[in-house]
C-alpha cells in the first residue's frame, strides 16, 4: 500500500518519505513484538481499536485513516485510554503502550530488534543481506561506532571541516550571487559521512557518493516490491524482480569501489607499520581480528539511514532559522568566539550551546516521526538521533518555537557524536552563506503515518557572504 501512495508525491518528496518510512520502522518494531506478546498473554483484544473499521468500512480504509490521519488517532487514544491502546496501521495492528512498560521490555531478551528486521527486511534474500542475522554485521557495525568512532570524534573534527569547505565549494560555490539549494544538502551530508566512514579515498568518489544517496530507498522499494510474490516463491523470483535486482546490482558496485581500498589499507598496515588512518574503514579492519566481514556490506549498513536522517533535520534547521532570524546572529558571534578561543575542536564543538540549543528545539517541534512525540518522561532519555530529554520536561510555551530554550539545561558530551556533523555544516552554512526562502514561501511538515519529514521540494536560496577575518574556515 505505501508503495503505491508514495508514487501520488513528487520525486524528492517520494524519496524522502520511504526513507522516513524505514527509520519510523525502529519504532513499530520495538512496539510490534511487545504488543502480540501481550495480546496472547492477557488477551488485550478488549482495549480500544481507535480506527477500527465501522459497520459499512472495510479494513483498508482503517489503514487509509491511519497514514494520512496518525497524529488525531493518537491524540484520541490517549484520551480514550492512557495506559494501552490499538490501532491498525498500514503494516499490521499495533499496540501503542505507556511509558510504564519501558523497563519491561528494555530488559527481556525475548524481545529482538535484529530479528525483526530480518523478518520484515527479508534478511535471507540475499539482495536484503545487510539484515541477515547470521552474517553479524550489526555487531561488526555497534564495535565500530562505539569502540572506534565515538571516541575518535576528536580526530576526525578537523579533517570534516576541511571537507566541509572542499563539499560547500563544489556545492555552493565561493562567488557572490543567488543559488538554489534544491538537492545539495544530501549530496553535502554523504560526502562529510563517507569522509569519516571512508576517508579521502572514496569520500570524493561520484559513484559511491551516488549508492549512498540511492541505496536506502532502493532497499524501501525492493522489499515493497518482493512483498506482491507470495512468500515460498519469493526465494526465487527475487533476481526477476527489478526493484530488488537493482539493489543487488549497487552492492555489487560498492563491493567494487571499497575492497580494492581495503586491500591496500592491509598491506600497508602490516605489523611494524606505523602508517594510520582515522576513518571507520580502518578501525573495522582493526577490530576484526580475523573475524569475518564484509567491508561493503558494513559500510552500507552505516549509510542505510544516517545521512537521510542528517539531511533531514540539518534542512529542517535551515527552514527554523529562515523563519526566526533573531537566532542567525547570535549563532554566528557564538562561533566566531568559539572557534578564536577553541579552533575547529571537538570541545569547541561541545560549547556552540546556542546552536545545539537551536537543532534540539528543531527536534522537539519535528522529530522524525510521531510515536516520539507521545512520551512522559519518568527517566532521562537520549533518543536515537541524538536529542536529549530530560526527565520531567515540561516546556514554557511550548507551541513556540524558542531557540535559547535548550541553553542553560545540562548535557552530556558523550552525546555529542550525535550532532558533530550537523555543527560542523552549520559553521560552514552560517558563516559562509546567507540564505532565505522565496517570496511567499512557507515549508510544510509532510505526514504519512507515523513519519514526518521536512518539505524537500521547498528551493532555499542562498548567496556567499563576505568571511570574517577571526574565523577561517
């Protein structure tokens, strides 16, 4: 069904939404298994189906109701029941429960994140290998984001802001005048992301930069695809299917352009080797120790939904301080005085508060999809993009959007890995570049489900400013 409703939206549009759609999964599938698991054990057939199908309604249209009208049957279960409720989405029937059964669930073993994903991903198919249980990169992929590039952050602080410059050069230009910014933001965020999993060698590669940006919404339309055959021939029928050929075919690319790089990582870091590189493709190498992996895979598998989830909310930023410019000024005497005192730092990162002030409110008025919104906070909670929610939040005014909100409350720098690149980026757009929406303008957020996802059709117009002289970039 979201196959087909996705093909009603414009190209970039259609795009976004089916890579939104994959990152909302996370959250169906950490309720979806719970909820069988309760309707089996206690027999919760009797709570509330908030869009049930009514006496002359078929079940499809519950499922209509739910995409284009998620946000009110939220808002109507809550009223009807605090502690659980359900409702039909367009996937399966999901119990929506109270933040009381966190712990729960947070601490048995029976419920299994990867699992549901080689379920639903067709993790033995192999166009889909990436969500195979048996070939363990998601293990391979959590040592190296948490032993290697959490840590390293520092390292690699200068040489994305050396990037940076090179990306926004390429992208916007270094010459006075107006530019569209259309589709550049994604095509920015791969090449930082690549120059940290990567390094030099590929980060500049079109090719690659062009799977990175594709991959993940080919996956999204390859599974709808597989989803028409019927389950026992799907084994079969995969290589005639295009949407999952497709796929396959830009593994095999990728497997092209990324070993011959690892090959010769290897020879060159044989023991007495004193060469190094701070990339994530060197610190998988590292890690390894023998056990078997597929580099291209993994990188993949970095990439699946990062840097749409980046672009999303870096966009969603810029459309936030084109409509309260009161904050564009203030950011940017922030990091000039930071960068004087700090440099291009991971500290100096960490004391832009203002500006992590600013994406944080961003956040809390989009996140990525709306099951984030309906929470009480018994604990303090990261959630996965990085946004910190303190326990017992509550906001003054909380239908204005105030980007000093954020300013004075305490954070973590650990969860700075969280929002580097964005600050990054952000340094580069604020002090190098003005920008504005057109004449009349207004980005709208789009909805689909559970998904919300910035305007990518809206032109932002953008015109190289003069560089102050105490901030170099």
């Amino acid at each position: 069904m979201l196959s087909e409703l996705l093909t009603e939206f414009p190209g970039q549009l259609s795009t976004r939404l089916a890579l939104n759609v994959i990152l909302t999964i996370t959250v169906i599938a950490l309720i979806r298994p719970f909820s069988q698991k309760l309707l089996l054990q206690y027999g919760l057939r009797k709570l509330p189906l908030i869009n049930g199908p009514g006496l002359f309604q078929s079940a499809n249209q519950s499922k209509q109701t739910f995409i284009w009208n998620a946000q009110e049957l939220l808002d109507e279960g809550f009223t009807k029941a605090s502690r659980a409720f359900r409702v039909e989405t367009d996937n399966a029937e999901v119990l929506v429960l109270s933040p009381n059964y966190a712990d729960e669930i947070r601490k048995d073993d029976g419920f299994s994140f990867t699992h549901l994903l080689h379920k639903d991903f067709r993790g033995h198919i192999p166009a889909f290998i990436n969500f195979n249980l048996k070939k363990g990169l998601n293990d391979m992929a959590n040592d190296v984001i948490q032993a290697k590039v959490t840590p390293s952050l520092g390292l690699v602080t200068e040489d994305l802001s050396e990037e940076g410059a090179l990306t926004f050069k390429d992208q916007w230009t270094d010459h006075p005048g107006n530019i569209k910014q259309e589709r550049t933001l994604l095509e920015i965020v791969a090449r930082l992301s690549s120059r940290v999993f990567l390094g030099p060698e590929i980060c500049r590669n079109p090719a690659w930069l062009r799977i990175t940006i594709d991959y993940t919404v080919n996956v999204f339309f390859g599974v709808m695809a597989l989803k028409r055959w019927h389950v026992f021939i799907r084994p079969l029928i995969w290589r005639c299917v295009p949407e999952v050929s497709k796929v396959r075919s830009q593994i095999n690319e990728a497997v092209a352009i990324i070993q011959p790089v690892v090959e010769k990582r290897m020879a060159e870091h044989a023991p007495g080797s004193k060469k190094t590189h701070n990339d994530a493709n060197q610190w998988a190498i590292e890690l390894s120790k023998g056990r078997p992996y597929d580099p291209a895979l993994l990188q993949l598998g970095f990439f699946l939904a990062a840097i749409h989830t980046t672009t999303d909310l870096l966009s969603q930023v810029m459309y936030d301080l084109c409509a309260y410019l009161e904050c564009i000024e203030p950011m940017r005497e922030e990091i000039q005085t930071i960068l004087k005192e700090e440099g291009m730092t991971k500290a100096g990162l960490f004391k832009l508060k203002l500006m992590d002030s600013v994406i944080k409110e961003t956040q809390r008025f989009k996140p990525g999809a709306i099951p984030l919104m309906r929470r009480l906070l018994l604990q303090d909670v990261t959630l996965s993009d990085g946004t910190f929610l303190p326990k017992g939040s509550s906001y003054t005014d909380p239908e204005r959007f105030d980007g000093y909100r954020f300013v004075r409350m305490a954070d973590d720098p650990k969860k700075e890995k969280f929002r580097h690149l964005i600050k990054i980026a952000l340094i580069h757009i604020l002090m190098k570049y003005d920008f504005k929406l057109p004449e009349g303008t207004t980005p709208a957020v789009m909805k689909m489900g559970w998904v919300l996802s910035s305007d990518s059709n809206v032109q932002l117009l953008v015109r190289r400013r003069q560089m102050v002289e105490d901030a170099p970039l």
